[in-house]
C-alpha cells in the first residue's frame, strides 16, 4: 500500500529544519518543500505518534490535492488519526474492533470551515481575495460532503494554499478545530491541565489567536532557531537565559530538547505574557528546569557570570514580513532602528561570550560579548 | 522559582551595590520531582554562590546542604541527591525576595518572582 502523504506547515522560510527532521525519520520521503509557502509535503509509513514528535513542524495536514482533489484518502487518513484520539478515550474492557464500529456508527455530518492563503508572487493579484477563495471551497465541500460550515468551533479544518495558479489544498490532522488529538502525545509530565482564570488558553504549539496582544512564536521558529546553533554547539551544559520570551516558547522548546542539561529562565515585563508563560511551564513543562520570571530585559537583575547562553528573536511585538516592509519602503536595517529600541538596548545591557561560535562564511563578522552587570 | 535561579538574581535597583543574595520570605513551597543529572550538577556548581545556595537552603527549612563543600563530594553520589533536591526540585510559589540593602520586596506569585522595577528605583 503506498503510504499517505502529509503537508506540514512551520514557519516560512525555515523549511530546511523540517525537511532536515522529516529525512531522519525511516522510510519518510519528502516530495517538495517549495509547493507552498512553509511546509514541506512528503511520504511516510510512520505512526502518527512519530510524526507529532516532529519538533520544527506546526501542524501536520493530510495532503488533499494540489491542483487535483481526490477526497477519498485523506479523509481516511484524518479518520484514523481521530480514531487514535477517541479509542483512547473508550474503556479498556472494550475491544478495538468494537470501538470502530461504535465510531463509524455513530459519526455524523461533521463540521468544518475552510482556511485560505493566497500569495501573488509573479502575477498580477488575483481577482479573487483569500476570503472568495476559501467561501468557494466551502461551497464545493458542502456540496460534495454535506458537512455543515462553522467559521468558530468545528471538528475539521481544511487549509488552502494558493500562490499565483497553484492550489494546495491540506485537511489539518493535530490542531483540527478547537480539538486537538493531543492525548496521543503526551509527554510524561503530569497530565493535569492548568486553568486560566482571566486570561485565554496560552498555545504552546499553535498560533495565537489573531485578537490577542500578545505575540506567541511558533515553535518551528524556535526549533530552527536552536538547530542553527547545533552546528556549532559543544556539548551544552549550564543555564540558558532568554530575556524577553514572550509566552515561553523558546526556553521550553530548548529543555524540551536539551532536558536535564540545561536550565532555562524565561522573564518578560509584560504581564499576560508571563502569565501565558508560567502556564506553559507549569502545563506542559518540558523535560528539564525552566523559570520564569518577570523583570526588565533592559536592567536584569543578574549577578555576573552566572549565563552561559542568551536567546533572544527579534522584532518583537510588531508584525513585521516582507510585504510590510516593502509597503512602508524599509528596509530590515530601518526596520530595526526604528521600531526595536528596545532590543538594541538590550543588546547594550547583556554580552555574551560565545566562544564556540565559529561562523563558516567569511561575511559574518565574530561576535566576542563579556557577561556584564 | 528554584534556588538556582535564586541563586542568581540581585536587585538592581539604582545605586544598590549590595543586592546579593536576596533572602527569601516563605509563604508557600511546593516540591515537584526534576530529572537528576550529575554532570549538570558538576558544571553548576563553579557558578554558585555556595554561601549564599545554604543559606537560602536553611531560610525554606532545607538543613542538609553543608555550608562548605570540596570538590570530591562532587562525587558523591548522596551529596548530589540533596543538593539536586534543593537547587532544582524545591519551589517558592507563593513569598517574596528581599534586598539586603534597601529592604525593597520583589513579590513572588505563582512560583514567579517579579523583579520590575517602579520608575523612581531605575
């Protein structure tokens, strides 16, 4: 049997960290990682448990069609993912065959919403804006499927991807509507799930919700960011310091990776993002020690010597790609000496001593930072 | 907050030239387990101050962490047990940090210690 094909999204741009993972992963062959932006589309007999472990992808889709749509197999696909996620919630005394029949029999008309990207990259925009675009799929989804249109709380979502006249259409797999499979993939922190009293639910592997303020950072961000210094790590043993982490993303993603090795602290001086990041902690902490805490990343309150490595992204807080930049004629540089103040600032306040860090291209220049009060 | 990172925070407020190590004000601990790693221990312990690591031990009610070490007991596999268990597997969740030298609380909610700083202190 020729094995499903799955589309999963990270981050624009930092496909080559997927595809580094997904080429790990026995019997995984990748198809493309330039048919749309941010993912990588490939092949693969592996369990679903395999693949959620994949640590620099967002979400991970069945692959429904690029230019020719074929319902059968991906739907399948998404079945058996969801039948992993609900036979675990059956009692153990019952069977699986059991469990199945019960499933199939009981599976009514789902609800799904449809969720479009459309990019003009030689051509001239389409006339059509990405909201046309995915109302027309919804369309032809009813149509065909019967299943009924939810825009906020449904059980399936289906993601098109549309650049100049190429369509990739996805069914998303982990995070499908408000549902996520994630009982699968525990990991072996206690289950229990921490309560917000006031604040939203804090993502940890998904995008924030476009009405919050606070900026999350997606994970395969974080991945690619810490992969990057793989090439050029010894082994990494001591504290880990990331002055303005926001909810928490990159300091649990490097215990995450790096477990009892180091210890990480995350601090951020605004509120909710503390508070979305002591959640993080505290739900789904990771393999090693992480703190967080709340300070001012421009006056920290460290006594010398005690960081062996910072971790920082910028810009924060502002949303910031290509097409804003162009559209404001900046450039990155302008960008950056504009908006982000405060990180230059920053960067005045903490140097650190990257001895290792022994850039390949001649072009970057050797940055030598002492740890300073 | 663990007493690792207790370890490492001072206040710095302007002007403040003795603000380590802050002591602790205790009204809630809590105890979760963390993986033990000896070589993780090893490489932290040159970064600690260990006097002001006792200390903090003795101040949440911690009384096996000796106040002078040597490099052997490093290899010892009891003594790593219990530093392991003060430095990374004890938490404050609910106290505040207090500098020697103003006396200025730095709350600690949650297990979170705030350290911000109001606009006349910076």
């Amino acid at each position: 049997m020729e094995p499903p094909t799955y589309w999963a999204s990270c981050a624009t741009g930092l496909q080559f960290c997927l595809r580094a993972e997904l080429e790990a992963i026995e019997g995984t062959d990748v198809i493309s990682d330039s048919l749309a932006q941010g993912g990588v589309l490939f092949r693969t007999n592996a369990e679903p448990k395999e693949l959620a472990k994949l640590r620099a992808a967002d979400n991970i889709y069945a692959f429904l069609g690029h230019h020719q749509i074929d319902w059968k197999s991906p739907l399948e696909l998404y079945r058996r993912w969801k039948q992993l996620d609900e036979t675990k919630n059956c009692s153990a005394s019952k069977s699986s065959s059991e469990d199945k029949e019960n499933m199939d029999a009981s599976s009514s008309p789902l609800t799904f919403r449809v969720t479009s990207d459309r990019i003009c990259k030689n051509m001239m925009k389409q006339k059509y804006t990405s909201m046309d675009a995915a109302a027309a799929i919804g369309d032809g989804v009813n149509e065909l499927l019967g299943w009924k249109a939810s825009m906020r709380v449904y059980d399936v979502e289906v993601l098109a991807w549309i650049r100049d006249m190429e369509l990739l259409i996805v069914v998303a797999l982990i995070y499908s509507g408000n549902k996520t499979i994630e009982r699968l993939f525990e990991n072996n922190v206690a289950e229990e799930k921490c309560t917000t009293e006031n604040l939203p639910e804090a993502p940890r592997l998904s995008e924030a919700p476009k009405d919050t303020e606070v900026k999350f950072q997606r994970p395969s961000r974080s991945e690619a960011q810490l992969h990057s210094r793989r090439q050029y790590r010894k082994a990494l043993v001591g504290t880990s310091l990331k002055p303005r982490c926001g909810c928490g993303t990159i300091p649990l993603e490097a215990v995450d990776w790096l477990g009892g090795q180091i210890m990480s602290i995350g601090a951020d001086n605004n509120p909710k993002a503390v508070d979305a990041a002591a959640i993080n902690v505290r739900g789904g902490g990771g393999r090693g020690p992480c703190d967080v805490l709340s300070w001012d990343a421009a006056n920290l309150p460290l006594r010398s010597g005690t960081i062996d490595r910072v971790v920082c992204d910028m810009p924060f807080g502002n949303r910031c790609g290509i097409a804003v930049l162009m559209a404001q004629s900046k450039t990155m540089r302008q960008e950056v000496e504009v908006n982000q103040k405060p990180f230059l600032e920053m960067l005045q306040h903490i140097l650190v001593e990257m001895e290792e860090f022994r850039p390949k291209k001649a072009n970057h220049k050797r940055q030598r930072v002492v740890v300073k009060r | 907050m663990r007493l690792l990172t207790h370890n490492m925070l001072s206040c710095n407020i302007k002007g403040v030239t003795k603000g380590f190590p802050l002591s602790i004000e205790v009204q809630r601990l809590d105890t979760k387990d963390a993986d033990f790693n000896p070589d993780f221990l090893r490489n932290i312990f040159p970064k600690l101050e260990w006097k002001a690591f006792h200390d903090a031990a003795v101040s949440i009610g911690l009384n096996d962490i000796p106040e002078q070490v040597d490099p052997t007991m490093l290899e010892d596999h009891e003594f790593l047990q219990k530093f392991h268990h003060a430095l990374l597997e004890v938490h404050l969740e609910e106290g505040a940090l207090i500098c020697p030298e103003t006396g200025r609380r730095f709350p600690v909610t949650k297990g979170v210690p705030n350290m911000l700083l109001h606009e006349d202190e910076v």
